[in-house]
C-alpha cells in the first residue's frame, strides 16, 4: 500500500478532503522523523513503536576484490510492532 493508498482510503472512511489528510499523513512522518534524529524513540500504544537501533563496528570483506573493510559503528531506524498489531496480521 502507498502513501497516496492510504490518504485515500483515510480520505474515503473519514470524510475528509484528501489535501487535508495528505496534510496530516506527512506531518506525522516529519514528526517521527524529527523524533529519532533527536534520538528519542515514539511509541503508538496499540501500534508498535519507531525506535533506534545502535549498530556496533564491523568487520566485511569485499569478495571482488578480496579485501577487508571496517563498517563503522551506527544508528539505524527501526520498528517494533506492539503485540496487539502483530495478533491481527498473523
């Protein structure tokens, strides 16, 4: 499903405009975002929740060309689904 599926959908059982839910949609991902580049994680009670996951230093190898790299330390986004959501989709 893709955003604009879902500003319809919402559009369509709500009765709102699809601006103004398109408006809100993109909002709430720029929230989210915003949120876990300050480092702070946002849980959706009933949902799940967007948090941060810290990635250690690694060892890879590039088979191509027979080399060693080291993959730095990082942080990456991720989401956990509350067990009510996972319940639903199962």
């Amino acid at each position: 499903m893709t955003k604009a599926e879902i500003v319809n959908e919402i559009a369509k059982e709500t009765g709102i405009q699809k601006e103004t839910v398109s408006t809100v949609v993109e909002a709430f991902m720029e929230s989210v975002k915003n949120s876990l580049a300050k480092g702070n994680p946002v849980y959706l009670r009933g949902f799940g929740s967007f948090i941060i996951k810290h990635r250690a230093e690694k060892a890879a190898r590039n088979i191509t060309k027979n080399t060693t790299m080291t993959i730095p330390a990082h942080n990456i986004p991720a989401f956990k689904p509350a067990k009510v959501f996972v319940s639903t989709v199962k």
